[in-house]
C-alpha cells in the first residue's frame, strides 16, 4: 500500500472515530436531557401528590380540631336548650319531635338519626306544623339561633352534626325515644323490659363494666353509664344510695368522652396507698358544665347534691383541680348487685367476665403516703389533660 493510501486510511479511521465519539456525546447530551426531562416530571408529579397530601391532612387536620373543638362546647348548647325547657318534660318531648321531623328530610346522618331514635314515624310526622308556642318562643329559637351560630363558623354539614348530637343529650336527659326505658332523674319511670332485653341489656353493662376494669386505655363512659340506668331502672325500690348513684352516673353519662379513663401507674403507686388503682378524671371547668345542665332539671336539689358529693376532687395545682368518678362508678356496680333482683343471673354473667363481686364493700379512691411531692396529682394533671 502507497504511503498516500495508508494516510488516507489512517485519517479516515480517524474521522470516523471522531464522528462516532461526537455521536456518543451527543446520545449522552440527549440522554441527560431526557432524564433531566423525566426528573422534572417525577418531582412535579411528587410536588402535585405532595400538596395534594397536604391540604388533605390539612383537611383532616382541621376537621379534628372542629370535632375537639365541638366536642367540648355539646354541653353549654345543651345547657341552653335545657334552660328553655326546665323540669317540663312534655315541652321537651314536643321540642324533640319537632327536630325528628325536621331530621326526616335531611341527609343520611339525620335520617338515621331518626330511625334509631325510638319513636314511630306517627309520633313525629308533622311535628313542625303543629306551631306549639312554648315550643317556637323557646328552645326552637334558641336552637336556632345555635344552628346559625355553628352555620357560620363551621358550615352546614358539620353543624348539622353536632345539632344531632344536642337533640340526643336532651332525649337522654329527660328519658325520652330510645331513652324511654331508661330512669328519669325526676323519678319518672316508662316503659318495662322483656326478660329478653333484660339479659341483653344487663350483659353488655358487664361487659362495659369489665372494660373499665381491666382495658381503662379501651374505654369510655358513654356505653357504661347509659346501659347503668337502663338495668337500675328495673329495680322497683332502689335504696337513696342506689338512687344517688343512678343520677351520679347520669351526670357521668352527660360528660362523655371529656372523661378519661387509666390505671394509676406502679412508679405512683409504689409511693401511695390507694384502694382503687383506677381513676377516670375530667378537669372540674367541664365537670361543672354537666353540673348545670341537670341542675336545670332537676326536682329533688336534696339528692342532686347527694349525688355530685359522689365525685372524689383530685387536690389543686395553680388553683385548678379534677374530678375522679371511679369510686362512685365502682360503688354503683356494687350497690346494683347487692339489689338487683336476678342476682342468681347478675352472679352467673359477673363470673363469665371475671368481675369482683364477690367483696361489695365500698371504695373511697382517697390517696395516702408520699403526695406531698405532687407526683400524684402531677400524673393525674397530666392525664386529665389540663
């Protein structure tokens, strides 16, 4: 081969060298595009999930602290219907057909609201336009001026909610739709229990009752207190202290979810002495709004004093204190078995869940020993959540 020919074939071969590296580069530059490209995609379409995500846990967010919030402010609107409508129970029964009968035509929640309120649609149909006076010029109007008060800070649906929640407060203060069969404070009994109900009834007490012995992280006052009633109604003579702690339970039914209930822990208990190692506490702000809604009903002022003496006060730190309802919720399942009249049934259903009434004697929830360092009423504090 000529040394022109050899050049020529050595600068081609270089040539296409240089074009096949300039072809990388630029498969390189376009791939980097490309993945620059994808790259910009992904973390615009995880910038869009994110805030997505956000404004939804925001959503979440906020409608947890509306339910809080609402929560904790039930029993003052209560208090204002109940302040309208004072010991008359007819005029409370008018004022909650005519909220039925307005739930009939709302949305899903108020419609079975109304199918599970305990009354027959012909003891509500019509209630609005039957124009009752002491019914428009009372507790509807002052429901009304609620509905718009929640309506605006909170918006229809969610006040809707909690008006629902008002009306049922009213039917179990004074015993009225599903609540019927349950022992009005005023002493006024309805209705009468089939054995079948009764055994029922009697067994999903217990079961609540074991709940709050063994699971307090699990439980709740509400079920407890309101299935407490429905069986105590069934004794025809309950002794005062029966009786007493019946409207000490009811007060318990009326505070709700603001009670919390736990085991007092062993560092705690390794520098007191208590006979109940139990406390269900509520800050004594939400425990006197309960106070005064059945203040408002209530006849007898004897026994509704009777019964809030009932609530053991947990010492003050910074001039506030809590209200512990265990004891008397105890006591009031001991006072149930010592006059319940099946007790050969009540004796049967406590053994299958394990529950001590074997000892009746009663408990006082009182705290000795070392509480001069306030560890005790700290862990309560805290508990309790002030």
């Amino acid at each position: 081969m000529s040394k022109k020919k050899a050049k020529e074939k050595s600068l081609n071969k270089y040539m296409r060298k240089m074009e096949e590296e300039k072809s990388r580069k630029k498969q390189i530059e376009t791939d980097k595009d490309a993945l620059a490209e994808k790259t910009n995609e992904n973390q615009e379409r995880n910038k869009k999930q994110n805030d997505r995500r956000g404004r939804e846990d925001f959503a979440l967010s906020k409608e947890a602290i509306k339910k809080e919030l609402i929560n904790k402010k039930i029993s003052p609107y209560v208090c204002r219907i109940a302040s309208h409508l004072g010991d008359d129970k007819q005029l409370a029964k008018d004022f909650v057909l005519e909220e039925i009968d307005a739930a009939f035509v709302g949305n899903r929640d108020s419609k079975n609201f109304v199918i599970n309120s305990g009354f027959e649609k012909d003891e509500y149909s019509g209630a609005m336009s039957r124009g009752i006076k002491a019914v428009e010029d009372g507790p509807q109007e002052e429901m009304n001026q609620i509905r718009i008060e929640l309506a605006t800070k909170y918006g229809i649906p969610y006040a809707s909610k909690v008006l629902l929640s008002v009306v049922d407060r009213i039917m179990q203060l004074y015993a009225l739709g599903r609540y019927r069969n349950v022992l009005n404070h005023a002493g006024v009994v309805e209705g009468a229990f089939s054995s079948g109900e009764a055994y029922k009834s009697l067994k999903g007490l217990l079961q609540s009752y074991e709940d709050f012995l063994y699971k307090p992280k699990l439980f709740g006052t509400g079920d407890l207190s309101t299935s407490f009633i429905s069986v105590a109604r069934g004794i025809d003579e309950p002794t005062e202290e029966l009786s007493d702690h019946i409207n000490f339970m009811i007060l318990v039914s009326m505070a709700g979810k603001r009670i919390k209930t736990a085991f007092i822990p062993r560092e705690i208990l390794s520098i007191v002495h208590t006979d109940l190692e139990i406390v269900s506490t509520i800050d004594i702000k939400h425990w006197k709004e309960t106070l005064h809604a059945l203040s408002l009903v209530e006849k007898n002022q004897a026994a509704f004093f009777r019964a809030i003496e009932l609530g053991r006060q947990v010492g003050d730190i910074n001039d506030v204190c809590a209200i512990n309802v265990a004891p008397a919720i105890y006591n009031a399942f001991n006072l149930l078995f010592r006059e319940h009249p099946d007790k050969s049934e009540l004796k049967r259903l406590a053994d299958e869940f394990n529950l001590p009434f074997e000892d009746l004697s009663f408990v006082t929830g009182s705290v000795s020993g070392a509480v001069s360092d306030n560890k005790y009423k700290e862990w309560v504090f805290k508990h309790t959540g002030i």
